[in-house]
C-alpha cells in the first residue's frame, strides 16, 4: 500500500500519550509503594498468594464462559440480521437496550428472577416450584452475557453485511453442504469481526464487577472486584494498582494469544 | 436475491430479542406503578411521569448526559477512526502491535482506575472539573471502541482500490474522502453507537472527574441505591426509551426511503 | 461521505439545542442572589422540598451533587478540582477527613439550633466536642428477618442465630468489611474495633463456619428482596430495615445483646468550600426541629435531634428497635479508626470469608 496517512495519527496518539501512557504510568508506580507510600515490591509478593491466584484463575474462567456462550448466542443472531429486510433497523434495535442504565436493568433481573418474578411464575404453571434463580452461576454468566451480546453482535454485523454473496453460491455450486460453506467459507471472512467481538467481551468479563455482587450475590469474585475493593474500600491503591498491572499483562498475553491464528490478511 | 428466513431463524430472533428487551419492559411497566416500588403491582397511575416534568434538576441532568454521550459518540468516531487508518497504514508490524496493545488498555482497565488516575491527571494539569472533564473522559474510553469496531472493515478493504484511485492521479485526501470512508462506513457508525453506549452506561469514571454541580443521569440513579430508587427513574428511561426507539424508527424510514429516491 | 457529514451536524444542531434548553431551565430554577452553596449528599437523603425552602428563606441558590459510598467521597473531596460547602460522611471518614486536615473547624455560635440535638450524639470520640461535624442521622447495625419463614425460636436477641442450622441458605449479609467482620468479632465477645490478630482469626474462622447458611453478600439491593420476601434473613444497618418493614409489614429488626455497631452521619465542611457563611446557614436550618422532623419522616432514619423526635408520630420514635434507650446502647460501640493497616487486614480476612463461601 503506497499510501502514508500517518497525519491521520496525531490526535490518536496525542489520545495515547495522555489517556494510555500516562495513567499507566501512575498504575505502575502506585503498585510500588505501600500504605506509607514507601518504595516496595510486597504488593507484588502478595499477589502470589494462593488468594489472588486462584481468583486469577476463577476470574479466567467465568471471563470464558461469558465469552463463549456470548459468541454461541451472538454469532447466529448477527448472521439471521443480515438476512432481514430493514436489516439496519433490526441491528439498531439491537444495541438501544444497552442505552438504559446497567443498574436499573440489574434491578429489573433481581425482580425477573426472583421467586415472585415472572420466569417462577412462567415455571409454575409446568408445575414446577419455585426456585431461587439469583445469586447462582447461571444468573450470573446470563446477565454477563446478556450485557455483553450487543458488543459481539456489531462487528459481526458489520463483517457478514459486506461479505460477497456470490461466495456463498460459488461454494454451494461447487457441491459444498451447507455446514462445509459456513466453515470454510464464511466464518474464515469473518473471523476479524469475530476477534473485534472477543476483544470486547473477553477482556471487560474480566474485570466485571457491579453485576458479581447483585446477581452473583459476591460468590464470584473476579479481579476487577478485587480492585474495585481494594481501591475504594481498602484504600489500598498500591494493591489495587499492582492486580490492575497484571490485568493488563493478562490483556496483552490474551492479545497475543488472538494474534497466532490470524492468517493471511494485508499487510 | 436474498435468501428468506427460515421460521427456526425467526423464532432464534424474536426469542434473543424478547430477552434483550425483558429488562426494559419490567422497568417501564413498574413506572406506572402507584406502590412505590419495583414488587408488587399495586395500581396504574401517572404520577412517576408527572414527577420527572416537575423535577428541572432532573431534566437539566438528563440532557447533560445526552450532551454528554452525543458529542463523546462524535469527537471518539472521528479521532479512533483517523487512528485506526492511521494503524492501518503503519508498515512496520511491530509498530502495529504496540498500538493495538495500547489502544485496549482502556478497555481491560477497571473504571475506577480509569476514573481515579483521570481525577489525578486533571488535578494535576489544572482542568477545571465539570462538563469538560466528563467530556473528555468519556472520548478518552470510547475511543478504543471505536478503532476496534472500525478496524475490521479497513482490514478487508482491497489495497487494490486504494492503489488504482492512487494511480488514477486521486490525492491522499481524496482516497480518505472518497475510497476509505464510504467503504469503511458501517464500521464508523458502528463505532459512534458503542462510544454512545459506552457513555450511557458509565458511572465511575464520570463520578470520579465531575464536579462543580454536573452530574449525569448514571451518578445519580446509584448514589441514590443506598435510600432506595425512586420510580421517577424508571419513569425517565422509560420515556428516553421511547423517545430513542421512535426518533431511530424515523430517521431510518426517511433516509431509506430518500436512498429509494435516489435508486429510481 | 454525505451521510457522515450530515450526521455530523445534525448532531451538533441536536446538541446545542439541547444545551439551550437546559441553560433555560437552569436559570428559571435559580433564585440567585446570595451566592451557591454545593451540598454533597448520598443520594435520596434528604427532603428536596427542604432544599426549595432554604434557597427561598436565604436567597442561595443550592447545588446538590450525589456519592455512592463514603470511600469515593474522600477521594474526591480530597483531590480538589470542585468546591463542596457541605458533605454528609460516616463517622469513621469524618475521623480521617479530621486526619487528613480536609475540614473546617465549626462555628458554634453561628447554630442558635444546636441545642435541639441530643446531647448523647455530641463530643464522641470520634469529633471531640464537635468541632468539625454536626449529627445528621444515626443508626445501628442488625438482622432483619422475616419471622413468618423461620422457626420461632430465632429471634436474634444473640448473633449465634445466624449459625442456626435452619437458616440453611438464607442469610444476606451486607458487603462490608466493618460490618462482617465486626459482627464476627461480637458474635465471640469481642469488640468490633479489634487490633488482636488473634481474636481476628478466632473471627474469620467462625465465620467461615456460617458458609452454608450465607446465599449472598450485598449492598443497597437487600432492600427490594427483603421487601419481596426473596430473602429472609438479613445483616443491615438500621435505617435500611426501617425502609424494608415501611414497605413490608411482616419484616422485624433486632439489635444481638452481644453488641453492634452505631454509626453516625455527620455534616461537615470541607476545606475546599468557598461559602463558609452558607454552609453555616445550612447546617443550622437542618438543625431547626420541624425541617429535622419533616426530612427523618421523608428519608426514614433515626434523627439525632430532641426537639424534632417531639413532633414526630409518637408510634415511630417509641419503637425501641430504632430508637434504642440509653440504656440499650450500651453495647453498641462505634467504629474506630482502625489506621490504614488494620483496615487491610480486615479486608484480607473479608475477603479470604468470601472466597470460602461457595
């Protein structure tokens, strides 16, 4: 590619000198000091005590599973839009609901699930009883997903809406079933919407935490609740600096990790 | 041309889409309310809406937030789109990856951090707090979106149509003007509706680096948890809810039937 | 490229009308005149038709700004950047707000309504003589629960009801180091402001003991559940229950003999304020009896003011589960505070608590 927009990046890297480097900066030097504000490694020490690890570890995994039941949901939602009339209405509808306040609609999950809520009361009628749906791991990873669908949705939108149909007919012509046609025709072309989608929900489910104490009741506790505490309640920010370093060196491993399976592509 | 749902799709779409809106319905409905609270359904009544027009704080933070989220959507679109161009146009690889590294801080970043270390910034550099903080704070943490939503589509787009608008004799200027932004359109507006989101939705960040009476509808609606929340709120969403979901129908109805216009 | 540019501006259209319109609004709402005063408040905590009624007595236009805890308060009023006439914090941040020298020290002789306090709520440890904080509210921390769902025999007059076997996934604990921990160390004996790492551990242990019994650990969102009947049992602070059984009749508070905690909510002013007059002004006409009695009947809490108790309903300030008698608050014990140090250790121990539950 002959041309050099590299004008184009000045404001961006402005935006990256002031908004990214610079609070890094101070992350990094908060992690080295303690409560005194003296210079020390301790918060580092402490972080490699089972605790922190294995909520390293469960923080992982429910980041996972949102991310996955996310895209399960997301993917074949994205790909029935594009197939609508009115298909931009449709997406737009989709992405309006996450314009109301995350709590209120928290509060409103509190109500749906709860014993009196509608979904119990739906169950009753099949003569099942009554069950305490909140504070469970599947109100939790349904609410995270829930808040997360719109953002996987988009670029996955956006990378079949442009996709050429005559792809499609080409491979279907060509004796492909249907299965073979999304496997090895159209998910490959959309695997950079895909990526977009995971970037969006992978990380961020990392350091959920509102929703981990409203639906999951604080049984879950992923890092970025253990940073929220220990900034605001603890009033430890050379902790809380320290695990928020380690979210960011988790970020870019996951980045790297994103990275290996990309084939092809422009340079 | 298009191939037809099958009735399976259709039901996999009206079921995501009756739970996407589940939420927002039990708001709206609790806001018509005269018990009170979020529980039990006592009687229908009004008075929740009567309370948002009564209340001019309310409005006045109402609108700020919308200020706030329309112009965050706008000043992010434009910078994370140059950006991700920008990114796009690196050559060396290495270079790519350190800005795309960079660009998603932001967004593994906890907002209290985020919030905390721009309360530090702004302190230090002297920014009065207010409008402007919030403004900027909130185009700082959407810009990341927006390049992640815009990126995609510069990826895919053909070199070739750059290259032959450049061998054609087109300046840099005319091939952003005319071949990379009307291909690379969905991204953008993509990007400019999570930014909006983006801005919507938070709330630490904003209470971290507002001051001087400014407030956003979000600040409000949590400090208010420990007191309860008073259904005025849910009156409000549910009027902006409405006021969204028709100023979107009307806009898409009249430039699609313009765009159908212009196609005969 | 024209429906970007048209989008654009109709952006910019949309919002400076906007802007207009709430500039409007704003000026028709002020009265002006004699200055601002900035009142940082918790949300819902206060009458707004009160602060209508001090704008038109003393001519100042109010601002009134919202926190969602006591921690983010600090950190703001710390940083500067907005000038705050008045906060409202806990008392153990208003120990550390005195630390920290970000308060003014209080006139006395500009609040001619001081007098309507109870003396028992003034020169406490944690504000000798009242130099920097005039009570707001206060209140105790204690199970509420539901007495219809559980046997008889549980009444909470001792924490050890909590351990019961029969509330077996049915406890709501509120997401507070103090509060857990505190309770935990009551519930051995000990007192809630323990430096003992011993008795800490001793602490934490038997909590871990309450595992199957907890269903969660929340904030604020208790309220609506209780109310709903989802939950039964809950450790809360006073003035929430008093919310919860205003909206659920069947609802019952207790304070365990062992000990509780009592807390306050004082107001202040911080050092960045740029209207100390005002500020005065304010926290005297909160102080006035009726104002005091209208705003406890609108938030609900227990008030600290003599004079307004005696214009409340008889019914509210006879009931001993709010408004304790003397002698009951024996065994309460405020929070101190516990030094940076030691509020670690308590969040580490809350923390290794909410890591054993599952």
């Amino acid at each position: 590619m002959k041309i050099k927009s590299k004008a184009s990046l000045i404001p961006y890297i402005i935006w990256i000198a002031l908004f990214v480097i610079a609070p890094i900066g101070l992350i990094a030097y908060y992690s080295l000091l303690d409560l005194n504000g003296d210079f020390t490694f301790a918060n580092y020490q402490n972080f490699f005590t089972s605790a922190y690890l294995t909520m390293t570890l469960t923080s992982f995994w429910y980041a996972f599973l949102i991310t996955f039941f996310t895209l399960l949901i997301a993917y074949p939602t994205a790909y029935f839009l594009t197939k609508t009339k009115h298909k931009h209405l449709w997406l737009m509808l989709i992405i309006i609901p996450s314009w109301i306040n995350l709590l209120l609609k928290t509060y409103a999950f509190i109500g749906i699930f709860g014993l009196y809520g509608p979904i119990n009361a739906f169950l009753e009628v099949f003569g099942f009883d009554p069950t305490q749906i909140l504070f469970t791991d599947f109100s939790f990873v349904f609410v995270a997903v829930y808040v997360f669908i719109p953002f996987m949705i988009l670029p996955i939108f956006n990378s079949l809406d442009k996709m050429n149909p005559s792809l499609i007919y080409a491979s279907r012509d060509l004796g492909a079933s249907a299965w073979t046609t999304f496997r090895r025709v159209i998910f490959p072309l959309t695997i950079d919407g895909v990526k977009s989608g995971i970037q969006v929900t992978f990380i961020p489910a990392l350091s959920l935490f509102m929703i981990t104490r409203l639906i999951a009741g604080n049984k879950v506790i992923t890092l970025g609740t253990a940073i929220e505490q220990q900034f605001l309640v603890a009033q430890n920010w050379g902790m809380g600096s320290t695990i928020a370093v380690f979210l960011i060196l988790i970020m870019f491993a996951s980045m790297l990790f994103t990275r290996t399976s990309k084939k092809g592509g422009r340079v | 041309m298009r191939s037809k749902l099958s009735p399976a799709a259709k039901i996999y779409l009206a079921i995501v889409f009756v739970v996407l809106y589940a939420p927002i319905f039990y708001l709206i409905f609790y806001s018509f309310n005269s018990g009170g609270t979020m529980n039990s359904f006592e009687g229908f009544t009004l008075e929740h809406y009567q309370a948002v027009f009564d209340d001019n704080r309310l409005i006045v933070i109402l609108i700020n937030t919308i200020i706030v989220a329309l112009l965050t959507g706008l000043f992010a679109t434009i910078i994370g789109t140059l950006g991700a161009v920008g990114i796009v146009s690196l050559r060396n690889k290495k270079m790519r990856n350190v800005f795309l590294s960079l660009n998603n801080i932001l967004i593994v970043s906890p907002d209290v951090v985020i919030g905390a270390s721009f309360l530090i910034l702004f302190t230090m550099i002297g920014v009065k707090l207010g409008f402007a903080s919030v403004l900027i704070s909130h185009i700082a943490f959407s810009i990341p979106i927006v390049v992640l939503m815009v990126l995609p589509k510069m990826l895919e787009m053909n070199t070739n149509l750059i290259d032959a608008a450049l061998d054609l004799g087109a300046s840099k200027r005319d091939v952003l003007m005319r071949v990379i932004l009307p291909y690379i359109k969905p991204g953008i507006f993509a990007g400019f509706f999570m930014a909006l989101t983006y801005s919507l939705d938070d709330f630490a960040v904003t209470f971290f680096v507002t001051g001087n009476g400014f407030s956003t509808l979000s600040v409000e609606i949590y400090s208010m948890a420990r007191a309860g929340i008073s259904l005025t709120v849910n009156a409000i969403s549910g009027l902006v809810f409405v006021i969204t979901v028709g100023v979107v129908a009307i806009y898409y109805f009249i430039t699609s039937r313009s765009k159908k216009a212009e196609e005969v | 490229m024209k429906s970007l540019i048209n989008a654009t501006l109709s952006i910019i259209v949309v919002c400076a009308l906007l802007w207009f319109a709430a500039s409007k609004l704003e000026a028709s709402g002020s009265a002006g005149g004699e200055g601002v005063l900035t009142i940082y408040n918790w949300g819902e905590y206060i009458d707004p038709e009160l602060i209508d009624q001090f704008e038109e007595q003393t001519g100042i236009t109010v601002i009134y700004e919202t926190f969602d805890s006591n921690e983010a308060m600090l950190t703001k009023v710390k940083q500067g950047g907005s000038a705050y006439d008045i906060a409202v914090p806990s008392e153990y941040a208003i120990e550390t707000m005195i630390e920290e020298d970000l308060l003014i020290e209080i006139d006395h002789s500009k609040l001619t309504n001081l007098q309507n306090i109870d003396p028992y709520f003034l020169d406490l440890a944690f504000d000798p003589k009242n130099k920097y904080s005039i009570p707001y509210f206060w209140g105790t921390v204690g199970v509420v629960f539901n007495p219809n769902e559980i046997p008889e025999h549980l009444t909470f007059d001792t924490w050890e009801h909590l351990w019961d076997p029969a509330l077996k996934n049915k406890v709501f604990l509120v997401d507070g180091s103090r509060e857990v921990m505190g309770m935990g160390l009551n519930s051995l004996g000990y007192s809630l402001n323990s430096r003992d790492e011993q008795e800490l551990r001793e602490a934490t242990d038997h909590l871990k003991e309450l595992n199957g019994n907890v269903k969660a650990i929340i904030g604020d969102e208790i309220t609506p559940l209780m109310v709903n009947n989802e939950a039964t049992v809950a450790l809360t602070f006073s003035g929430q229950a008093a919310d919860m059984m205003w909206e659920n009749e069947d609802l019952d508070f207790a304070v365990p003999s062992e000990g509780s905690n009592l807390w306050f909510d004082n107001m202040v002013i911080p050092k960045t304020s740029s209207n100390i007059d005002g500020a005065h002004a304010f926290i005297n006409f909160m102080l006035d009896a009726e104002v005091a009695a209208q705003n406890a009947d609108y938030v609900g809490y227990s008030t600290p003011n003599e004079a307004a108790m005696a214009l409340l309903d008889e019914e509210v300030i006879s009931d001993e589960r709010f408004y304790p008698p003397i002698d009951m608050r024996d065994n309460l014990e405020v929070y101190e505070n516990l030094g940076l140090e030691f509020l670690g250790t308590y969040n580490e121990l809350f923390l290794e608590f909410k890591m054993s539950l599952n």
